[in-house]
C-alpha cells in the first residue's frame, strides 16, 4: 500500500476505529490488516520520533536506528516487547483519543503476536 493511501485510510478509519476505550483493545480485532496498522503508526510516530528514527534523514542517530527506522518495510520488527512498551508509553498522554487507541492496538497486538512466536505468553495485563 502506498503511504498516501495509508493517510486517506487514516482519515477514514481514525473516528470509526477509536470509540472504543484504551482499555479494551487487548481482545479486539482491528478493522485493518496488521500491515495498514502499522503503516498508520508508522506516520503518527514520524512527526514527533522521524528526526531520529529515519535512517534517510542527516538528523539520525545510530541507537535510535538500532531499535526501529521510519524507512524500513518492517520498521518495529526488531523491537522488543519493553521497547514497543516505551514507544507506546510516549503516546499515552498524547491529545487525540484516536492516536492513543490505534497505537494501543498496534504495541499490545505485535506484543502478544511476538509472545506467541516465542511462547512466552506469561504476562496478562
């Protein structure tokens, strides 16, 4: 999918998708594939981590690019689950109820899908 379409998708799915608490997302389904999710992250987390987490960008610093890069196809994918932790926390307090959730969804989600790869399914929240 290309990324301007991922902002129209934004657009649509934002208000529908976010009526529902924070809370609840953990035995939810997303409206979207896991892969529009992401791209949807993906551009929420440009403006306020894409100085530092963008490998194309003069402003990029190594460690940040260690942990996850804006420009990759898969750019959580070598995240671990304290890091999705962090990265989610940063969010939590942000003014759109929208954002919150959609990125709720994505930590929680690619969390327990990493727990499931590796079994570890210890931690219930």
């Amino acid at each position: 999918m290309q990324l301007q379409s991922v902002g129209i998708v934004a657009l649509v799915i934002v208000p529908w998708f976010c009526t529902a608490p924070v809370t609840t997302i953990r035995n939810t389904e997303p409206p979207y594939s896991p892969a529009v999710m992401s791209e949807l992250v993906r551009e929420i987390a440009r403006p306020g981590c894409g100085s530092c987490h963008t490998g194309s960008l003069p402003t990029a610093k190594a460690a940040a690019l260690e942990v996850f890069d804006l420009d990759q196809l898969d750019w959580s994918g070598r995240m671990t689950a304290e890091q999705l932790e962090s990265f989610g926390k940063r969010f939590r307090r942000h003014e759109s109820d929208s954002i919150r959730t959609i990125v709720a969804w994505f930590v929680q989600h690619h969390i327990d899908g990493q727990r499931k790869k590796t079994g570890k399914m210890d931690r219930q929240e």
